[in-house]
C-alpha cells in the first residue's frame, strides 16, 4: 500500500525540481510568443500550413516561438521556427497516450505536471496565438482570458487564427453569455480574431511598438550556436 505521506512529500521536490529547470533554461529566451492548436492536424491542412508560416514570419521579427511540442499545429509552429531566425522551443508533456516530442525544436523541456508547463507558457510568452484545436486547446485559450480579465497577468493579444473555426464559440459567447450577464460585452476586446498570418504579424508587432516603446532586450535575439 503506498504511503501517500511520503509520496505527496517527494511529489514536492519533482514539483520544484520542474519548475527550476523551465526558469533556468527559459531565462534568457528573449522576446517570445506561444502559438497553441491541434495535434491532429497534418502538413497540408490549411492550418498547420498557416501555423509554419506565422511562425516563420514572427521568428524572422526576432520572436522565439513556444509550442506544446507535439504534433500537428505545434509541429507546424516548430517547423516554421526553425526556419526562421529565433528560437523554437517545445514544452513537452508526459501524457498516458505518449507524445512523442517534434524534431523542430532547438529547446526542449519535459514536464509531468500540466500547471508547470501552463505556467511557463505564460511567463515567457508575450502574446497567445490560438489556432483551431480541441479541449486542450480550449483550456490555454480560457485560462489566458481568465488571467488578463482578471488582471492577474498584464494584458497581452491573445489572437484567435481562423474566422470560421471559431465563429460557432464567438456567437454562442455573444447569444449565450452576454444575455445572462456571465461576461460583458467589453471582454470581447480581450481577444482578436484573425484570418492571416500578415495579420497575426500586426498585431503582435504593434504591441511590441505601442506597450514596448523601444525593441525590448533580445530582441534580435538568435539561435545560440551549439
């Protein structure tokens, strides 16, 4: 029988030992940005072919991109990353069904525990690019609305890629949650809505230039020679 004393006090260290490892390696990443979406979708879907060039583009700005590390849409991310000029980063989870990690990343962690890596997503990110995805999708998309809502993080664009994926949740908000005064009408400015990755771009480089002022330290930060 385990002793469930003991075990929740180690749980404490692995706990730790998680979270010193994501600030040591993540300290010095520069300006970042963290692109969520789908592991089901494949090269030639449109949208895993707009996440490589959004994050080609970003990374050519001087962007390191973060991804979940998996397949699909954060394959894509990675991929377009790599191509760029910046770093493209996987924050990988263990799950029971194995996520086997993308070759497209030039930094990569390895976590058990969900709210650690959510934590890194947040901290080192300056903006969320949400691309169509499924609960976990859903979950980083929410909790990152929650937090600026809340003003429990600084406010940053949190860009929702592809107008008609997400028009079914944006009416239902509007038809559904505003009528019975669950969110106000104000908190859709929480979010953009964007088709393009020129407009993707935009945005991110406009609040870079309006909330920035200068180009931050590290801007044109490169990838580290091995």
């Amino acid at each position: 029988m385990e002793d469930l004393k003991t075990s929740e006090t180690w749980r404490v260290f692995r706990i730790q030992s998680e979270l010193v490892e994501g600030f040591e390696t993540l300290h010095e990443l520069g300006p970042a940005v963290t692109i969520f979406g789908s592991s089901r979708l494949s090269p030639g879907n449109k949208y895993y072919d707009d996440a490589v060039t959004v994050a080609k583009m970003l990374a050519d700005d001087g962007f390191a991109v973060i991804t979940g590390g998996g397949p699909g849409i954060m394959e894509g991310a990675n991929k377009g990353a790599k191509k760029g000029k910046a770093h493209s980063v996987g924050l990988n989870i263990e799950i029971p069904a194995e996520q086997i990690p993308n070759k497209y990343q030039d930094i990569s962690l390895f976590f058990r525990y969900f709210f650690i890596r959510k934590l890194m997503f947040v901290k080192y990110a300056m903006a969320f690019i949400i691309f169509p995805g499924g609960f976990g999708t859903m979950d980083e998309l929410f909790e990152s609305l929650t937090l600026v809502q809340t003003k429990r993080i600084q406010s940053f664009p949190v860009i929702l890629y592809g107008k008609e994926y997400w028009k079914g949740l944006i009416d239902w908000m509007k038809d559904t949650l505003v009528p019975n005064s669950t969110i106000g009408r104000e908190d859709f400015a929480l979010f953009s809505l964007v088709d393009t990755p020129k407009e993707v771009r935009f945005l991110i480089n406009e609040h870079c230039r309006v909330f920035c002022g200068i180009k931050p330290k590290g801007w044109n930060h490169t990838k580290k020679k091995k």
